[in-house]
C-alpha cells in the first residue's frame, strides 16, 4: 500500500478517518499519503484550530489552508519516511476521485462515516454509494467512533455465491500479508436456511479452494439479520477490520441505509475495506 489516498469535508468524522488512516499507514508501510478536499458546497464543523474565513477568501484557498492545516497535524505522528501531498478540486465528485486513482496511482481510499442523523448520509454526500461501487481500488470506511489500533484479526463475509468469480484473493492476500494478521472466513445466511444443500456445499469447497494452503478460519454461522449478524460476528471475535464485496450481499446495502438497526449503525466501531471484484 505505497499511497493512500484520504478523502476529507473537515468534519469531525472525515478528520477521525484521517488520523485513523494515518495510525494504519505504518502497518501498511505507506510512503505516501495524499489529502483530497473538494470544495463543493458541504457542511463543515472543525474541530482543528483554524481560524474563520476571510470575507475575501476563494473555496480554493480556504480548502489548501484547511489541508495544509490537516497535513500538519497528520505529520507530527507520521514517521519521516511518509510524505504527504494534497489535492483541492470543484468537479464531479466520484469522477475527480477515480481520476486521482489513476493519475496517481492509489492503492486505497479512506473516507468516513458520519455520526449526524441515520447511516445513509456518508460524507462526501450523496455520490458515496457510486463510490464504493466504481472504486477500482480497496476503499477503506471508518465509523465516527473507530480509534486506530493495531489490526491483528480480520474477517472476510463471503455469501458464497459465484465464489470463484467473486472473491478477491489477489487483492486481499497482499493486505493480509502486510498487516499480519489472523484472517477469519465466514458466511452469515438467515436463520432457518438449510446449509448443507449441495449448491452450498460446492460452494463452500471452492471459497476453500480459493485460498488454498493460507491459513484461514471458516466460519458459518445464522442470524434473522444478515448485516447485523455480520457486525455481531466481529465483535464476537475481536475483529478489528471487516472485509466486504460491494452488491454481494444484504449488508453492503444495510449498512449504509436503515434497515440496520440504529443502535448497531451508532455503536459499531469497526472499519470496513470494501473491495470490488473487476
């Protein structure tokens, strides 16, 4: 993970995801970090010491004093070897950032969630969800409450479904590897749902046989909630970083809209890397 990419609006939580994002950079022997503020309208509630615009200041130079005063605070707890950048921008959102990714070779993006109203308004507004499905490249989301701390387990949910088509073991492993951590693989169905129908089973073989000889726990558990049993998983297990797949199952969209429930949405502290397949 030589460069990560931030995405920021300056509130609380998009600045949270920054100094989390900077804490993760060291296990993921980061070189380089890029900030990226555009400066489209957006609700702004800093908590970082700067003082109020000018009546003559631009977006863009408020947006580049507002970075550069994020790039500062970042800076004291990165080591030498980490070089920050920014980036300002007034285009389309989704379509600045995927050119970003491109242009400078990004191999993740985080962004934060917001902690005002339900979990369906992300920061960066409403293009978030075209985001997570068009980013080529792991996305990494952090929740309002979620503090750095050193990554020693991660879960992958799998719904085993087109498993061999739609399991992303080239671009999981490398992370894994990099963070050294236990890697626990498991599928939550609804409860009632039989597990042992053949369809299932050959699916469960192939989601083995997809990462061979890794060593890998495989879990499988029921739950009347699939994205909550997913969240309840991890924290049963200490997990500190959940890996989903866009689209794949109910969670990706429960997650990020109120069929969730409100006190696992406003309590869950675990990041999420989200992971497309193309």
């Amino acid at each position: 993970m030589k460069t990560i990419l931030i995405l920021t609006d300056f509130s609380d939580p998009s600045l949270n995801a920054a100094r989390y994002a900077a804490g993760l950079s060291s296990e993921l022997n980061t070189s380089r970090i890029i900030l990226y503020h555009s400066f489209l309208p957006l609700p702004m509630a800093t908590e970082l010491p700067v003082p109020p615009p000018l009546p003559s200041e631009d977006p863009y130079g408020r947006s580049n004093r507002q970075l550069n005063t994020l790039k500062d605070e970042l800076s004291v707890k990165l080591s030498e070897r980490v070089h920050i950048e920014t980036r300002t921008g007034e285009g389309p959102f989704v379509s600045s950032v995927m050119t970003l990714v491109r242009d400078e070779n990004i191999d993740m993006v985080v962004m934060g969630t917001s902690a005002k109203g339900t979990l369906e308004r992300i920061i960066m507004g409403s293009n978030t969800l075209e985001l997570i499905r068009k980013c080529k490249v792991p996305l990494l989301v952090i929740p309002p409450e979620a503090k750095y701390k050193p990554v020693h387990v991660v879960a992958f949910a799998s719904d085993l479904k087109d498993v061999s088509d739609k399991t992303p073991v080239l671009k999981i492993k490398p992370i894994i590897d990099l963070l050294n951590a236990r890697l626990l693989v498991f599928n939550v169905s609804e409860e009632g749902v039989r597990s042992f129908h053949a369809d299932l089973i050959k699916e469960q073989k192939e989601l083995h046989e997809r990462w061979g000889t890794e060593s890998v726990e495989y879990h499988y558990v029921n739950h009347k909630d699939i994205a909550e049993g997913i969240m309840r998983f991890a924290e049963d297990n200490n997990v500190q970083l959940v890996i989903v797949i866009p689209g794949k199952h109910e969670f990706f969209e429960s997650f990020f809209h109120r069929s969730i429930s409100k006190k696992l949405a406003y309590h869950t502290r675990i990041p999420l890397l989200i992971v497309n397949t193309e």
